[in-house]
C-alpha cells in the first residue's frame, strides 16, 4: 500500500510541458517574445529588402549597370538559401536561442561593416555573408516562439509574427524615405559618407534590440527536454512562471517537487562525430524521405510551385522601386512601363568629386512602395477570413488568375494608376499565395517529414528570388516585354501545378 500511494504521488508530480504552461497561463513572456520576434522579422527581411532601394541611391558611387544591381539584390538571398537549411539542424544540436542570438547580432555586425565598404566586389561577399547569418534567425526563429506558446495558441503566434513581414514592406520605404530625402554628406578623407549608408543602420535596429531583449530568455524548454537536459528544463519553466505570474513554479503547481516529461528526440544530432561532409551526408539521408511515395511526386510539384510564387512575387518586389523610380521621370505619362523601361540608363563616368554624385529617388518611388506595403498589411489580415469559406485551393487559384491577368494587362496599361493597381495584384496576390502554399505542403507528407518540408520548400522558393533579381537585372532593359511575359508564364504554371495537387479546401 505504501509503495502504491507512493507511486501515485510520483506520478502527479510528473508534468507534461505543454500542461506546466497551460498552468501558468498566457503573460510577459508570451507578449514580449512575439514582440522580438516582430523585431528580429522586420531586420531579416529589411536585409534583402532595403538593396532594392540602395541599389538606386548608391548608382552613382558604385557605377553600377543594371546586372550588377541584380546581383547586390540577390547577395544575401543568396546566403539565406545557403544557409537555412543548414541553420534548421544545427539550432537542433546547439539550441534555438543560440543560433538566434549568434545569427542576429553577426548579420547587425555585417551590417555595420557594410556602411563603410567602398567596393562593390566586397560590398556583395559581406551581404553574403549577411544572408548566411539572418539564415539562422529564419531557421530558428518559428520553432523558438512557437515552443514559449501552448499547442492552440502556435498558430496564432507565428500568423501575428509573420505579419511583421508586411511591416518591413512599410518600414523600409518609410525610413529611405525619412533619411534619403535629406542631401548631406560627410567627408572622411577619401570616404564620403552619404545618407543611404545610413539606411542599413536603420535596416539592423530593429534586429539589434529584440537581440539585446533576448538575452534575457532562457532557451526552449521543450528543445532541453528533448536533449534529455530535465534540470535546465526545469529552471526555465521557473523563468516563465515567475516572469509571467511573479510566483515559483512550485507554487503555480502547488507542489514542492516536480519533474517534466521527456520530449521526443528533435533529430539526428548532425554536430556530434561529424566534421564537414559527415555533416552534409547526414543532411541529404535526413532529406532523401521527402522525395519517397507516396508524397515524393506532390512535394516536387510544391517545390516548383513556391519557387514561381517567390520568383513572381519576391523577385518583382525587389525591382519595384528602380522600376517606379525609372517611371516617375518619364515625359510621356501615357506610355507603358515597357516604353519607359526601354529607354537606356546613363551610367556615369569619370566621376572625380563624389560629392558631385546624385542619384534622385521620386517621392513617388517610396509612396508607391508604402502603397504596396499596406497592401500586403490588408491582405494578410484578410486572407484568413475567406479560406474556410471558399477553400484554400480556390483561393489559391484564383489569386494566381488574377496576378497572370494583372502581368498580361501591363504590357498595355498607360495609366500611372491603373500601372500601380496592376503592379500591387502582382506582387501581392502571388506573395500572400506563399503562406497558404505553405500550409498545404505541411497536409501533403507525414507529420515527421513536416519541419523540413517547409524548409526544403522556403530554400526553393529563395532560389526563386535569387534567379528572378538576376533575370531582370540582364534582361528587362533590353527585353522587358519578354521579362514580364516570362513572369507571367510561371504564375500560368503555378497555377497547372495548384490545379493537379491533391490541396484539402478546408484550413
């Protein structure tokens, strides 16, 4: 009888993780992360998104022609589809908060270096080396928020954290616009020191402070339980519980002593007896079951499907501001981007005195971007409300119909208005596709395969960026109605493939 009551006692004092923070509740901890998580959002994707403006502003200073303004936009895409695969394993093996905290502040630091760089050869390699450190902040980032949040509010937390997303489509226009708008300089001997410098201070805050507010969370303890480190588990459910209701977790438990459950193993553990190609081996094993039946077949077509939706979307995106900025000087306001676009570019020459240099930016270059921004705001608010009653397939179709309409109606479009409503369902509708592309591959493989799935996927898809930033910086001078016709032509296939796959209508 002892022994039985004895075990009874030991059994309810064994908590399931998920139970301890059903427990202590929805407080601080919960807020302030989804808030840094907006923070290190907004400064991954400002990193790729802010080349799009400071490819126009630094022309002058770097001489560039069009192909090599598509190469410093593709640069640190680049190193993010390098990297975030790789980043998902290792913030396995080393901790999510670790690859968080090392990703974020290397990328500020490369970020800062980056100011003061004159070349553009080495301004290119240092942004590579950006996109491989914010790699590990969107390989990390989701699993770390969602492991703070109990099962039913996960999806709600990622959903508002990746909102920040069309926030960085706002901030980043509004900011260039704030600090390019003033035309000052600063001469440091042979360095001159000009404003869109600046913008990649601007682009790294954000990230810089939901670093430093991070360093005061301890890592998952989901993850700890599941590298079977109970007692470091432990003391960070006594974090959460004191930071969120100000008492000890035994109290919130009512128990002097506990132990959590043990969680599932995250993985192969890729850091332990591996060095370089024994790393990569075991990744490819670990990737080889995707590309099994029965889901080896959808998951090619979902690959092919999301690298189009970036590549239509992200890629148009990037080139959005030099193709605004490039109209806005045009005489004739009746004409189509194309006749516009077609007109060469003067790149100058023999430039002596720096200080000499302009490189305008319209203002309706940044209110059109703003316009965009917003747009992406209102539908992703929206999105969700018309998915159960229409479908997710439906959805998907239609926005992909009418983004392909949209591309095919701009080679005639003289209006300056009907040109921005054309370009805004063009990048809009494919982008806002991406998410809900997204939870469709998760329905399509196992539950086991589903973490890389999506990673696979979203390397795939900034494969996409990297061959779009680049098409268009050779081609769309010379071939823009081929450029936009081939845009166009891979949002047709996106929408062949959305048809043929097996996508549930329901969410």
């Amino acid at each position: 009888m002892h022994g039985s009551r004895e075990s009874n006692t030991l059994s309810r004092n064994v908590w399931d993780y998920d139970m301890v923070l059903e427990k202590i509740g929805y407080g601080k901890t919960q807020w302030i992360l989804l808030l840094v998580s907006g923070l290190l959002t907004i400064t991954s994707v400002a990193a790729q998104q802010v080349m799009s403006i400071i490819v126009i502003a630094s022309h002058c200073e770097f001489h560039t022609t069009q192909a090599e303004k598509g190469v410093m936009m593709a640069a640190s895409v680049t190193g993010i589809f390098l990297s975030t695969y790789i980043w998902g394993y290792i913030s396995d093996d080393i901790g999510r908060r670790k690859v968080l905290l090392y990703g974020n502040f290397a990328s500020n630091a490369l970020q800062f270096i980056l100011m003061f760089v004159t070349s553009i050869s080495l301004f290119n390699i240092i942004n590579l080396l950006v996109g491989i450190s914010v790699g590990g902040v969107s390989a990390a980032l989701y699993a770390y928020l969602s492991e703070f949040n109990i099962p039913r509010h996960r999806a709600v937390a990622i959903n508002y954290s990746t909102m920040f997303v069309s926030v960085t489509a706002i901030y980043v226009p509004a900011t260039a616009w704030l600090v390019l708008s003033s035309d000052w300089a600063i001469t440091l001997g042979d360095f001159v020191f000009r404003p869109w410098r600046l913008m990649l201070l601007v682009s790294l805050l954000p990230g810089l402070i939901g670093g430093l507010i991070l360093l005061y969370y301890p890592e998952s303890p989901k993850l700890l339980l599941s590298q079977d480190k109970t007692e470091e588990a432990k003391e960070a459910v006594g974090w959460i519980s004191k930071f969120n209701r100000g008492k000890p977790i035994q109290q919130v438990l009512d128990c002097d002593e506990f132990t959590l459950k043990s969680e599932d193993p995250a993985g192969e553990n890729l850091l332990s007896d591996s060095q370089g190609c024994g790393i990569v081996s075991k990744i490819v094993r670990a990737t080889i079951p995707l590309f099994h039946k029965p889901h080896g077949f959808n998951f090619i077509l979902c690959n092919l499907a999301l690298f189009g939706m970036f590549f239509s979307s992200n890629g148009m995106q990037l080139w959005f501001p030099e193709i605004v900025n490039r109209s806005s000087g045009a005489e004739n306001n009746s004409s189509t981007v194309c006749e516009i676009l077609s007109v060469p570019v003067e790149t100058p020459q023999n430039v002596t005195e720096t200080l000499d240099c302009t490189d305008p930016i319209s203002s309706k270059t940044y209110i059109d971007n703003l316009i965009v921004g917003f747009a992406f705001l209102i539908g992703f608010s929206i999105q969700g409300t018309l998915l159960n009653p229409l479908g997710r397939k439906n959805v998907l179709l239609a926005a992909l119909a009418v983004a392909a309409l949209s591309g095919i109606f701009l080679h005639f479009m003289g209006n300056p208005t009907g040109v921005l409503i054309l370009f805004c369902l063009y990048i809009l509708l494919p982008g806002l596709s991406i998410s809900i592309m997204i939870g469709a591959i998760v329905d399509l493989v196992p539950t086991n395969l589903r973490s890389k799935a999506v990673s696979f996927c979203m390397s795939m898809g900034r494969l996409g960026i990297i061959a779009a930033t680049n098409l268009m910086g050779v081609m769309l001078q010379p071939y823009c109605n081929t450029t936009f016709a081939i845009f166009t032509c891979t949002l047709i296939v996106c929408i062949v493939i959305v048809h043929y796959l097996p996508i549930k209508n329901s969410a």
